[in-house]
C-alpha cells in the first residue's frame, strides 16, 4: 500500500505522537534529557509530560550526585597522594610499596566508579529512548515523587 501524497488529509505522521514544549517527541526528549544540562532546560521547559519530566529530573539528580562523589573522592585521592605518596616514599621497603599500592587502588577506584557513572547513563538514556521508565537505584524514587506532586 502506498503512503498518501503529502498534504493530503492524514498524511502527517507526527500527528498521533503527543510532543512536548520543546516540540520534540517524548522519548528523543527524554533521552536527550541525560546530558546533563539539557535535562535541566527540559526540566523547566516541560510542563505537561511527566515522562519527560521523570528522566530530567532522575538526570539532574543523577548528575548532581555524581559531581559529588567524584569530587570528594578525587579530593581524598590526591590528599592520599601527596601525603602517603610521600611519606611511602620516605619510609620505604614493604611498607613504602604498601602505601603506594593503596594511592593506586583509590585512583583506580576513582577512574572505575566514573565508568560506572557513564554507564549508568548511557543505559539510561537508551531505556529513555525506548519509552521505558527505568529508575536508577535510590534517584530514580527521589525523582518520581518529586515529579507526582
């Protein structure tokens, strides 16, 4: 069956697909909505669809948490550094290395938790895009009943 030409009485596709304030389809909002700061412009923009909304916020939430964590791990892991660093350093031998290997393994933690965080937000934002709402671990509950009241 061939599409009616354009033009024509029911030939717009996008007319049976509810749009947002943006003017975007929800999902692509949605989805778009995990880059950080353009969840926090959907957020205020989009004031009718709660799905929009929902994924906005978990974003904004999810970003703030992440800024957080990093940055006080990152600061922990350089006080580590400078000052176990040093002082491993000074001591030397077995206990040296010992403190060596914990400066590393918090920098290796602090490299793998950030993966985890674009993990999380790549599974996200695809979930988003399906037009599922999947809620992150503790954020996403935080945001769902922020967005109901």
């Amino acid at each position: 069956m061939q599409n009616p030409p354009p033009g024509t009485p029911g030939s717009n596709p996008q007319s049976a697909t509810p749009s947002t304030g943006s003017g975007l389809d929800p999902k692509i909002a949605a989805a778009l909505s995990y880059i950080w700061i353009v969840g926090l412009v959907f957020f205020f923009i989009e004031k009718e669809n709660r799905f929009v909304r929902f994924h906005a916020l978990q974003s904004i939430i999810f970003g703030i948490a992440n800024m957080v964590i990093m940055m006080v791990l990152a600061v922990f892991a350089v006080i580590l550094t400078f000052a176990f660093g040093i002082g491993g350093a000074m001591v030397g031998g077995a206990l040296g290395s010992l403190v060596s290997l914990l400066v590393w393994l918090v920098w290796l933690i602090f490299w793998l938790l950030g993966l985890l965080f674009f993990v999380g937000l790549i599974l996200s934002a695809v979930k988003a895009y399906q037009g599922q709402k999947f809620k992150l671990p503790i954020i996403g509950n935080m945001a769902e009943k922020i967005v109901d009241k």
